[in-house]
C-alpha cells in the first residue's frame, strides 16, 4: 500500500488552505517531523500539501510607535533566523540548540510553532517575549493563548514580537543528560523593564509554559518519562526559576 496518494505543491494561500481541508490532508513546512511519520505509517493514504511555494518567507521589521516589530514569515527556516541581524541574540542562540545544523536548514517556523511541541525551546523562546502569531494571513493571536487552547485549524503565516528596549534582559538555563541532549527541563527568562520578569518552560507540561510569578510552579503538573520523574521535574522547574530570578533581579 502507498502511503502518499498525492503530493500538491499549491501556488497561494487560499488554494492551499482549499488542499488542507481535504481527507487525509497532511500540510507540510520542512517536513522534518511529518515526512518520517507518513513513510513509518504505510497505511496512512496521505495527501501532502507542500507549502513551499505558498510564499510566507522573509523576515521584516517595521516601527510601530517607539518600538520595533519584527515579522517572521512561517516558511522561514530556523537558519535564516541564526543569519539575521535583527533577530534577538537570544531567538538566535535557541534557534541552534534547537536542531543540529543539516535540520536548521529545512524545519521551519511554521512547522515549530504548529507541532507545539513541549521540548522546543525555541517555541518557549518566543513565547518568553511575549510574540503573536497569525493564522491565515488574518487575526494575530497571542502565542500563550494559542498554546493554551486547542490547536486551531488553518495554516500559522506568520510570527511578530517586539524588538529589544534599552531595559530588556534574557537568558537561558536548562538541564538535560548531557550539555547537546534536548533538555529535560528548561527555563527562557525575560524582563521587559526593571523589575518585572517572566520564565517560558519546557519539559513541564504538554506545550511550553509561562510563568509570571513563583507561586505559580506550584500549579505544573509534569508528565514524567524515564528522563525525570514528574517530582523532579518540578524540583528542576523551582532551581531553574531561583537561577533566572537572581540573574534578571541582579
Ligand atoms: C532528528 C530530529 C530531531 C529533532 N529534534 C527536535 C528537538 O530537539 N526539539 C524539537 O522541538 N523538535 C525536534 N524535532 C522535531 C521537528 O524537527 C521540529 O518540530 C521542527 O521544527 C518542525 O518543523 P518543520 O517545518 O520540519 O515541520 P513539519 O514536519 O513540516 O510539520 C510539523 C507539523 O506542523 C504542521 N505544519 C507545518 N507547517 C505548518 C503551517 N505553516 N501551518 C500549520 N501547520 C503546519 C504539519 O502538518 C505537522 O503537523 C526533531 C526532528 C528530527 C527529525
């Protein structure tokens, strides 16, 4: 049995969105994670829809106000952000944790964000910054609302944030089995202005989760798996929350 009936390469939005709603419809970004699943499920009868020359690339930044707002199309790939000056250094640096090399090349945004997947810090990058992002070239929701409900249906165009202010501060810590592995918890810190900080986790929940205040690590729930327990990690949840707080209050 074939398990791809037919592969479409759509030219617009609209004529791809018509393809998805389809039976069987798999949409396609970098194809990173859906290519493996299709070939490993023989019985599947997929109808691939190649978003590839849809458009939905580049990477713009435009005033709004006093600050800056960057867009990044969803068919952008993870190295085109590592290889953009206006792209913060800390999207840059998660961006190429994130995915060895030879994979930053062809998985994209779109795919990152609509695979919603709990252990992709950079996802937990951009929801530490507080980024929106739009469906279908038309309303632009908040990510943490986006994460927290049901997945919508209709393809993800785009991601947009706010440049770094003159008082922004980010960092990064993680823990995994060794310093290359996908971190078995990590925290992304993000301070707007003096003062006020927030921590983007991954490895706490179903999909990377914010916190704004201490008291609110009480409420994760974790899955464990044979890399931690959920007790543990909690406990790695409250030492990487103590670390970041000391290094955004210092
Ligand atoms: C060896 C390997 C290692 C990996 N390591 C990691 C890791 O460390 N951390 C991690 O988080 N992930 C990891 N992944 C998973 C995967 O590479 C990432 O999630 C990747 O960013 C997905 O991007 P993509 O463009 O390739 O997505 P695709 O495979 O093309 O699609 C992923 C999902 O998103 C949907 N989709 C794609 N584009 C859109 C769009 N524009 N609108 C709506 N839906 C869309 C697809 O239908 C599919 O359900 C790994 C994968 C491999 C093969």
């Amino acid at each position: 049995m074939p398990s791809v009936l037919a592969y479409h390469r759509p030219q617009s939005l609209d004529e791809a969105q018509k393809l998805a709603s389809g039976k069987n419809a798999v949409l396609i970004g970098g194809g990173t994670l859906v290519i493996p699943e299709v070939l490993s499920n023989p019985s599947s009868e997929t109808e691939i829809i190649d978003l590839q020359s849809v458009g939905l690339t580049g990477i713009t930044s435009e005033n709004e106000g006093n600050e800056t707002s960057i867009k990044i199309g969803a068919m952008s790939r993870l190295s085109d952000l590592i290889n953009n000056e206006n792209i913060p250094h800390l999207l840059r640096e998660l961006c190429s944790k994130e995915l060895p090399s030879t994979l930053r090349t062809q998985a994209t945004i779109g795919g990152t964000i609509a695979e919603r997947s709990s252990e992709s810090i950079l996802l937990s990058g951009f929801l530490a910054i507080n980024a929106e992002i739009q469906i279908h070239e038309k309303n632009w929701i908040p990510l943490n609302e986006y994460l927290q409900s049901s997945p919508p249906t209709g393809i993800v165009t785009a991601i947009k944030f706010f440049g770094p202010s003159d008082e922004f501060k980010s960092c990064f810590h993680s823990v995994g089995r060794t310093p290359m592995d996908v971190p078995i918890v990590s925290a992304v810190g993000y301070s707007k202005s003096k003062g006020n900080f927030q921590v983007s986790f991954t490895g706490v929940a179903e999909v990377p989760t914010l916190i704004n205040a201490s008291d609110e690590l009480a409420n994760l729930n974790p899955q464990g798996d044979f890399r931690g327990s959920s007790d543990y990690r909690k406990h790695l949840a409250s030492v990487l929350y103590t670390r970041i707080a000391q290094e955004m209050q210092a």
